[in-house]
C-alpha cells in the first residue's frame, strides 16, 4: 500500500547526527543522505516579582509577577514562614498551563498570621515548568524577610510619636496664644478710636 514509505520513531535526548542509506533491488547504488538532529534541553522556568507596601498599612504586600518557560508550567506557589513554624505554608495560584509566558497578581496580609513582637516571616514564589522526560524543574524568587518590630522597638516609636505630637501641640499652643494678642490688640484699637469707617 505504502510503497516505498517508512516510519521511524525514536525519543531524542540528546543532539546526534543520524544517516540514511537507501538501496533497491534493481541496483547496486547506495544513496547516503545525513542529517544532524539538534536536541534542545528544557530550561528552567523564568520567575520575576514586583512588590508593594501599603503606605497606609505596613502588613499589606501587593505582588505583580511574570513567569517564563519554553514550554509551560504545571504550578505556582507563594510560599510563607514565620520564625516559630516547623514548616512553610504554601498557598498555589492559579497559573494557565498552555502558556509559555503569564502575569500573576498576589495580596498577602501579614497581620492575619497574628504576629507578636520581634517574630520574623520568610516569603517568596515558585514556579515549576512541565519537563515531562526528567521531572518538573523549579525557580524561586529572592527570599523576602518581614521582621515585627519588638517591645522596645515599639516603646520607642510610641515614644517618639508621644513626643512629636507633644511638640506640635505646644506649636498650636503657641501660634493659638499669638492669634488671641493679636485679636485682642485689634479689639482694643477698634474700641480706642472714635469713628468706624465701616
């Protein structure tokens, strides 16, 4: 039926050269075609992070990631401590394994771990690609490290917030009494002249 076609198939891991030889019948000439067959190794996945503080609330961190593979991933994870903890806790994202490249979006709120002073958390983000020949292969970002302030630490910020308000309020103080001779002293200037122009 196929006369003249043949299949092959083989699993490449690595780069080789390879050669055909074909002959028939109906003569003695062998025909060599070669070929090199450049087997491309599975890179790691690429991962990048951008994070953001709340200025209002320090505990609140906004992520914004990139990940990158040459051919896809099978899961994401943000991945947290704290210093008391045997073990890390990891929380998967949502991460769409027929992409090569996505954008990801993490909030993480550390005052929901209910943080005493001086505790210290670790965190960052993996991402694994889908080698299906040597196994998922892994890439993290940089280890973030969020430290509670301790008692004294604490002490000393409510000290030093103590003793700023104290000093705008002896400011206000200050500029209030300076409005009140300064009213008084048109007060007096109003009564002490015989005719208003107004």
């Amino acid at each position: 039926d196929n006369f003249g076609v043949f299949n092959i198939s083989r699993k490449v891991l690595n780069s080789s050269d390879y050669s055909f030889y074909s002959k028939n019948r109906y003569s003695d000439f062998t025909d060599t075609n070669q070929y090199h067959l450049a087997a491309i190794k599975d890179q790691h996945p690429l991962i990048s992070v951008d994070q953001s503080i709340d200025s209002s609330n320090s505990l609140l961190r906004y992520f914004s990631g990139q990940i990158e593979d040459d051919y896809g991933f099978t899961r994401l994870t943000f991945v947290y401590k704290l210093n008391s903890w045997k073990e890390s806790r990891r929380i998967p994202l949502s991460v769409s394994k027929l992409f090569s490249s996505s954008s990801f979006y993490h909030f993480f709120d550390l005052s929901s771990l209910g943080l005493n002073p001086g505790d210290v958390v670790d965190y960052y983000f993996e991402v694994w690609d889908n080698d299906e020949i040597n196994g998922p292969k892994s890439n993290k970002t940089q280890l973030r490290i969020y430290k509670a302030p301790t008692e004294s630490e604490l002490n000393k910020i409510s000290k030093e917030n103590s003793n700023s308000f104290k000093k705008e309020l002896n400011n206000s103080i200050a500029e209030a009494r300076e409005l009140k001779l300064e009213l008084q002293k048109i007060k007096n200037d109003l009564l002490n002249k015989k005719t208003t122009d107004w």
